[in-house]
C-alpha cells in the first residue's frame, strides 16, 4: 500500500481501513513511506491494526506522500515491480489521485501483481465514483471559511472573493457557494464557456446591489481562472472600478483539518472494498462508489473519461439562486 | 410553507431554498411560524429572498417549530383547510419528519391544495430519500463528541459511553461510531435482533484489550436502547464490574451548530424540488434524493415503508473493524 | 517530568516547552509513562525536540497520564525517590492538579532533587495562578454546546439544562455561562450560600417568560450539584411542574479537541518557566502566572489557599445579565 | 452607542452588554447604524434587551459598521453633536480600534456629552488594556490554518506561508505562531530591527532541515511585512531556490466565526463597563482590562502610547522554541 500525490483528509481513514480489512482476512499489509519514492527507495515499514487504530481523525497521512515525477520512466516501474516481487507482494493499493493511478497503470505493464486504486483527492475529479476521498472536507473548509467571510462582509457591505482549490474541476467551488450562499462563483466549467470580463462581474455586482439593496457579495473563485488570481482579481476591481474588495487565498488549508464524517466513512469503505477486490482477483481497477453501491472501475477510465458537475446543482446555484434574475421558464423535467 | 416537529440543522437552508425558487418561478410564500400550530392560529408572515438570503448558515429555523398533538384531530385539519383558503393559498410545503408528514396527509383529506413534504429530520428515518436534512450535521456532531472522548480516553485508558439520538433508528449511531471510529455500537438494530446483555459487554471490552493491549474504548449507544441510558449503564459497568467508565449524554447538541455542507446542498436542492413539484402538479409527496436523483415519494410511503441501515456499512463497522475477530470467511458479493 | 491525574487539554504543549527549553538550556529529559505510576515501575523514554515538535495540537497526553492512589503512602514515595535517583535524575516537573501537587509535596520529603509544579487541569481551581492548562479549552467546548443548544433551543422554545464539570469550583459553569449568555447557573459557589429549589426554579424559568415573552431558557449545571444531575432535575421539572426539558450532559467533552489557542500559550510559557526554574535553584513551587508575570508558588499553598471566582464576572452574568431583574442600585466600586 | 472601523468578533457581545446593563440601570440605548456614518445620518434604532438577548455568539456587528474618512472634518464633528442633542443623548459608547476613537476625541471638542471607548479590533493594538474585543477570535481563526497546514505540510514536507492580520502590529502573528508551533514569524516589530531577506530566509529553512531532518517548515507572515505577501515570497522561494513553498492569505476570515469565550466575557465585562463608567461620570476615556482589572484608559493615550508585544512571548517562540539553536546562556531574570 502506498499513498501518493497531493494528500487528502480521510487518507489515513483508507489505510487504516485497508490494514482493518487485511487483518481480518489474514492477509498483511506492508506500507511503502511517501509514494512512489518509497516504492523505489525500498523505504517500507510493517502495519497492524494496533498501529492504524485512532489515525481516521487526522487527516494527512501517516505513511506519507510524495508527487514522484520519475516514476513514469520505464527504468522505475522496473524497479518497482522488482523490489514489489523481492518483498513477496501480490498486490498493490495505491490511494491517491488521478497521477497516482496512471503512474499504477505504468507499473502493470511491468509487474504481476494485482493492482487497486482507492481515490484519494480532494478535487473530485475522477471519473467513475460519486466521491473522491477528501472532497467533503475540502468543501466543509472552504465552506467554514466563506461563512466566516458572510460574517465581516454583512457589517460592512464590501465584496470579497475567496480563492478556493481545483484548477481543473469546480467541484470544490460550486459545492462551498452553495453550501455558504455566495454570489457568484467563477468556476473552470463556466469559464470555458463564456469567460467572465471585469466589466461583465461589476455590472452584476451592481445588479445585485440594485435588486436587493445594500449588502455583501461574496464570490467563490477556482484557482487558475483568473490571471493573478484572487488578490490580482480584487485590486482589479478595487484600482478600475472604486470599488472596496478584499482577497482570501485558502490554499493547502483545504487540505487539513479533521476528515469530515463522510470523507472518513466513504474511505473506510473504499478501503474494506479495495482489499475484498483483491480477494476477487480483480486488479487495474478503482475501487468507487456509485449511487451508493460499491463499484470497481478501470484505471483508465478514471482520468480518460470525464467527471461532470452535477447539472442540477449547477443550475440551481448558477440560476435560480442567483440574485439576478435571468429567466424563469418553467423547468422542464 | 412551515417547519414542523424537532428542528433539524438544514432547515433554513430548506426555507431559504423555497423562498428563491419560488421567487423565481413568480410564485409568493407565506410561512406559517411554529409548524401546524402557526397554521392553526393564523400566525404567519410573507418571505421574500431579502429575508432568507444569509440564513442558511444557522441551525433552527427563523420561522420556529413545534409539535401540534392537537392536529391529529379532524376539526384541526378543517380549521387548518379553511386558514389555507382563506389566505388564497394553492399549495403547502412541509417541512418535518414522519409526524408532520402524518400530518400534511391527514391535512390533505380536507384540504384540495398541493401538499410537499420536504424532509427535516436529524434521524434519517425517512423511507425514499438517501438522506434527510439534519442527518450529516447531526453525525458530524456526535463524531466531534467522540473525537474528543477518544483524546482524552487515549490518556487514560478507560471506558466511554456516548449516548446519541435516534431512538428508532440506528443511522447516527453506525455512522458516528464508523467515522470516529467506536470500539462498540448499541443501535435499535441491533438491539432487536439480540439485545446486549452487561456481562456480554464487559466479556468484549476484556477481550478487546487482551486482543489489542491496553488502550481506550469508546461505545456509542442509541438513545432508549438502555434502561436509563449513558448513565446507568455506566454506573453498572463501575459498580457491578469495577471498570472505571464516563457517560455522555449529547441530547440536543446534535441539532445544532453550522449545518454541514451537504445539509445545506440538500436542503436546497429539495426546497427547490419541492417548488418544482408543484409547478408539476403534483401532491401528497415528499421531495426526495436516491442515487443523486430527485424523486417524488408518496407521503405515506415516507412512514409505513422501511428505511433500512445500508447492510455495508453494518457488516464493515459492527464486523470488519470490530477488534475482537469473529469469522474470515471471504466476502461473498 | 510526567503528567498525572486528569488529562488537561494542552498538557502536550505544556510537555512540549518542557523538552524544547530543556534542550535550548542543554538539559536533558525524561518522561516517566502514566504518571506517578510510570515513576513507579520505572516505564520511561528520553524526549528529544524531534519527538515533541507538532503534538501541541492535540489535547490529551503523549506520556499517557493516570491517578495513582498508592502514591500517598510513604512507601511509595521512596520507591520514587530511588528510581529517580538511579537514573541520575536532578529534578521532576509535575504536570497536573492538586492531587498530582500533593504528590509531588509528598515525594519532596523523600527526595532532594528539585520539584516543580505546572498547573494543568480544566478546572481553574488551583491557587497562585490566573489560569491553568486546559482550562480555556474546556469553557470553549462548553460554551460550543450551549451553542449548538441555543440553535435549536430557540427553535422550540424549551428549556434545556447542560452539565458541565468543575465539582468543587464553577470556573466553567461561569464562564461557559457568560459566553454562551445562558439564563441560569447553578454552581458550587452559588450553591453553598444557597441551594436552589426546584420550586425557586421554576418560578425564575416563568418570571424569565413573563419579562421577555416565550423563548429558550438554557441553564448551566456544575456537576455534583444536583443529586441526579441534568438528568434528574430535567425529569423532575417535566414531572412536577409539566415543563418541557431536555438534559444534556458533556462529560469528557471537555477534555478533548484541539487546545485552545489561550492554553497552548499558556502551557509554552509555563513549561519554559518550569525550567528556567529549575536553572534557578527553585523546587516545591508550582510555575504559574499572574497578571502577565511569571510567578513561583509555593506547592502547598496552591490546594491549601482558595482560587475564588471573579467577583465582578459573577456579579455581571448573575445580576446584570439576569433577565428578571433584581435590583439596580448604582455600582459601589 | 456605535460600531465603527473594521468589525471584530465580539463587538455583538459588547452591544449586548452594553443594553442590558443599560436597562438594568435604567437607562435606554439608541444604536447608530454603520458607525459614525449613522450618526451624521441620524440613521439609528432604539435597541432593548430583548432585541440582543442571543446575539452573542454571533460575529460582525448586528447594528453594521463603517469607515467614515470625512468624520474628521470640523462640520461633521458639529453635525454630529447636533445630531447627539437633538436626540436627548448624554453618553456616546464607541466601540472599535484607533481610528474609532480617534473620532470620538474629535467630536469630544464639539460636543458636551460623555464619551465612552470600548477596544473592538481583533489588531490588539491599543494602549491601556491587556486585550482588545476581536483578537482572541482572530489568534484562534489563525492558529486553526495554521493546524490545517501542518497536517498537510507534514505529508508532504514542505514549506508553507501564511498571511494573517495586523499591519502594524504583531500581536496575532505572534500569538498564532506560538499556538500553532511555527517554524518562523516575520513581524513587524522584527522587521524594523531587522528586515528579513530571501537569503537568509532560505538560510533558516535549510538548518532547520539539517538539524531536525526533514518535515515540514510553516512560516507566519504579518501582512504589509513583504512586497506582494505571501504569494511573493512563496514564489520568489520556488524561482529562486528551487524551494517547494504554498500561499495562503487569511484575509477577512479571521474577522468571521464564532467569537472566543474570552473575547465575549471581555466584551461582556467592557460594555459593562462602559455603561457603570457613565454612571461614574467619566468621559474621553476607554473601557480596558489590565491584570484582570477593569480600568479607564485616556482615548488619546489608546493611540499616542504603545502597546508592545509581551517580551517573554517573543523570546519563547523566537528563541527558545526555535528549532535552530542560537544561544543558552541562562536566562537573566
């Protein structure tokens, strides 16, 4: 087992799991330290249950993680398969994102051994499970945050914007404006669309104010949709249009914290799932979760096939709760 | 629209969501205040989005709740229909558990308008929704209970008992106790099947500490599940079996605080269904989410059918993750 | 240096100043496991800066603590004073209560080395220092629940009754009660002037309705002031006065979750002062801190004086605050 | 009374006190709304007890608060002793921070009434009392970040950087820093001694890695302490020393939350304070706390003296706590 790529709150909730579930198996569990790297440097250390009892309400990991960039060199999935087979290991739970499960599918091509992989990540972005684990934290954070904003902003009437992660996907964004009633949000999948001029958001800031009176306005920005980001996006506002905004920039923030319950829930599962998987001889696979039933999905299609927004909270949140009205056709389910 | 029955964290998410849709769809929202109560004496006030826009951040309800023993009563219903018509009002949200949906269906004998039942209750009991608003924030409550018990049991190596709602139904329990990690769950469901005896307990927490070394043991237990709850049978636990133990008893803890993020998405989503229900015509239904769908479920289907614990999560937290190993025999999905 | 009776959140931090100045002055440490117990049977490890960098975000204890009953008798004592002398050892820090000073006042009369005391238990009710370790935490979590209790509190308009510790003082019973705005205490110090009745209760609880008009009314119980406690005197106003209430009982709550910032302060600089103490020849004092200046104590004089109440945060919650006023004569000072 | 400047957690609290000892010396409370913007606006609302009964563990400010530049004109200092008279006032109580109470001194000259301040900033950085209403919250809102990252720098052994409040002043930065056991602080108080380069900044981080091995490096940084903050720095460290290193800019979170037990008893004791103060016949001076004392502080003193940060503080966490030894030469006092 190893833990790989950018950490995720509920990973030791995976691999405490994992160890569980082996245990009761009577299968053992050996766990290489911060990813790949721990894989090649043949840097690995035992686990029972009694070492993984209390970790679910920490999040991090306690084997650590690591990005390993040479891993998809064709020498390193050669060692890897060498020091897996040295050690006697038939198969191999990787928790982590969607480089972590190519970097799994590299290392098939030269090793044996079954292969699973449990999503660890907070950005939500893999295809083929309702959740990744770390993704409830995440919104649970910026969420906190964006309320925490509500606050301040309510007593003094001002526009603030809170950086929040996902570069790629909205998930973290759309679901924290919903969850905190922000007023906007500037997302990866909306941007694609029809990118957002400074012009086009200070209208609707205006629109806001006219439609609803005095207040605050608070808008969820995804990292990488705004050159400068939030801070470049606020003096923006404040430096070409007079008007008083203040920047928040969550950063790894969204990455701590205690796991929430259903990031810790959704890994224990994923981890009991992963080793069942094993006993079945499945291997290449995630193990996921889909309208709540246990799945097992093809590597491949977890970073090959798309993961969309859910269009009805897109909708809801984008139009109906937008304070502007825009249109109000009956809906047409 | 009213909020009936014991408050749940998420309602005014749920109020806020109807109050914004129905503004969007150009329809007015009275609220009646302290649930059927409020309908009975008249007492309500119109909501527009001004009023509901930062409320989604508290627990309670901004338009109070209550029990109303008296509406089961046939001239209750009558008096509540002419209320409803004498105000112009064509539809009827309810916000609530089972009793309130009894409620809405009696209510719906003598009365002709639309009536939505939107769920609010902190137990998940509620057959045809995945989850009822105020059941995440009430696990993620009792969770942070048993985070905290788990520091200060890991100091001192002793015996916990939390005692959490759910007198009927055992979802806070199992999830509470799978997210922080319980050495042992006393839920209805259980109960049922083969109540627990004292000396079948203390037999598991030697066994759990000969298998395991010393260490902490953190009980969760449904509330009615034990004649006279956390207190009492801790006090047994001392003084028939002298194993120093704490109760804790959260009561209404649980319905409290920020809602969690996903109460807050769900309660929005099904405030909207529910306006969009109506807009479809329909009546007599709870507004509902199975498998990331929006459903429609009979109302009085929310009560004399089942909602089940998910069999999973009972045989991987009360089974797998138990310490003291029962059976291995392989996973025969 | 160890950590005995109680757990107190912050007693890591407290662990972590001890072994970081220690390094800083070239001293070395050891950490006897459970307390007096681990001192005892000789259960010991060296701590180095590297073992305790990040535990101050975590309540509970590394070292483990416990209460140690045997360790009043002389025997006792010497066994200490041996064990500790075989290990070169030329001074002990005590990390703890009363109890764990009586202790350590104790062993002082077998052993020549050096004792010096750091204040930590949630209870405040130490002598000699405006605050102890843990203390501030504990009023946190308190004032949380009675929180979460007012969401749903007002809700429902009910009364609600919430234990929390302090037995012999009301330090959190007072300040959880201030910060929360609860309408009631009922503490030691309150108490032993004049017990409350029940009937005196209930006509506070109707005079509070009859002043503000109907709403919660949330009460603040020390532990062992109420035969029965929350549970019972919640029974007895449903069952003798037919007033709705619901009990709530905190227990070891109190002790867990992250440190507050306040004790974490306190525990650095009061673990530095233990050392620098030690550096200056002082033994038999307890480390403390009194209007923002570090002080020493002398052992004995911090369970044999009395740590009272603030006068003027009693007068303010108790008379100010009270909803049914009293009196109003202008203030004396 | 008024709120004015940036808002702080607990100035609900203070408002509160405020009322109701105001009516249990009966007297009545008229809230200007938006600070000194409300008074030259006579915008403003008679508040009772019943209007602020629960407000307490709110933050922001429910009467909302501003920043009102052209107070300092001579005609509004006039319009608002107008305003003042003819309402039938004879005591203004200004919560806020400096440039609050500079305003107040200002109108003092115009006006004959009594004028009271009471500390609302979570800056800390007013002469004359131990604490300001706010900083608590905000060392809290920041220390918790600062626990999030550690998880997440741990696994992934990286240095990190984060922004928090307090311009002129270190007082959260260091506080913060200790709580949270931060590798390094740049402050302004340490800047002008000594203003940090990136060089010697790398420096550090490099020592701290060789005499501790690796982990993780988290940085506390006062805002205005670096061209461009934390997004500047952090990349100049990944431009120009290859040095892995993440942002985080805190921003108005650590004005949002729930307030902190002490900064509402704080503001429980300074609004009544305040209001006993008028009784007193005092006027042009602030409501403080010094060693657990109330106190009247002069309102130009607030400003024209200093309020350092606490010595000790300074030296345990930058010295004795600083994982790259400097000196241990015994401490002086």
């Amino acid at each position: 087992m190893l833990t790989s790529g950018g950490d995720a709150p509920g990973m030791n909730a995976a691999l405490r799991a994992v160890v569980l579930a082996a245990e009761h198996y009577d299968m053992e569990v050996i766990a290489f330290r911060h990813g790949y790297e721990g894989l090649l440097d043949n840097e690995y250390l035992s686990l029972k249950a009694a070492d993984v009892l209390h970790v679910l309400q920490y999040s991090g990991t306690i084997i650590k993680s690591a990005r390993c960039p040479r891993f998809k060199e064709v020498a390193a999935a050669q060692l890897a398969a060498e020091n897996l087979d040295a050690l006697g290991l038939s198969a191999l739970v990787v928790i982590g994102g969607d480089g972590s499960f190519r970097g799994a599918e590299h290392l098939s091509q030269y090793w044996q051994g079954q292969i699973i992989g449990v999503p660890g990540t907070i950005d939500n972005d893999l295809y083929g499970t309702d959740a990744t684990i770390g993704y409830a934290t995440a919104v649970a954070i910026a969420m906190d945050a964006l309320d925490k904003i509500r606050d301040t902003a309510d007593a003094m009437d001002r526009v603030f914007i809170v950086e929040v992660m996902g570069r790629h996907a909205g998930f973290i964004g759309l679901s924290s404006a919903m969850a905190a009633g922000a007023e906007r949000m500037i997302l990866p999948e909306l941007q694609r669309d029809k990118p957002l001029t400074v012009a086009a958001l200070v209208k609707h800031i205006k629109r806001v104010e006219a439609v609803r009176g005095p207040g605050s306005y608070v808008m969820v920005l995804s990292e990488h949709q705004w050159p400068g980001g939030a801070v470049a996006l606020s003096e923006q506002l404040e430096a070409e249009f007079d008007m008083p905004c203040r920047p928040c920039l969550l950063g790894h923030i969204q990455r701590g914290g205690a796991p929430a319950p259903s990031d810790r829930i959704l890994a224990s599962q994923l981890g009991v799932h992963a080793i069942e998987l094993i006993l079945q001889g499945a291997t290449r696979v995630m193990a996921g979760i889909k309208a709540n039933q246990m799945v097992a999905v093809p590597l491949v299609d977890t970073w090959t096939k798309k993961n969309p927004l859910d269009e009805n909270l897109l909708r809801i949140q984008h139009e109906i709760f937008n304070p502007v009205k825009k249109s109000a056709s009956k809906p047409s389910q």
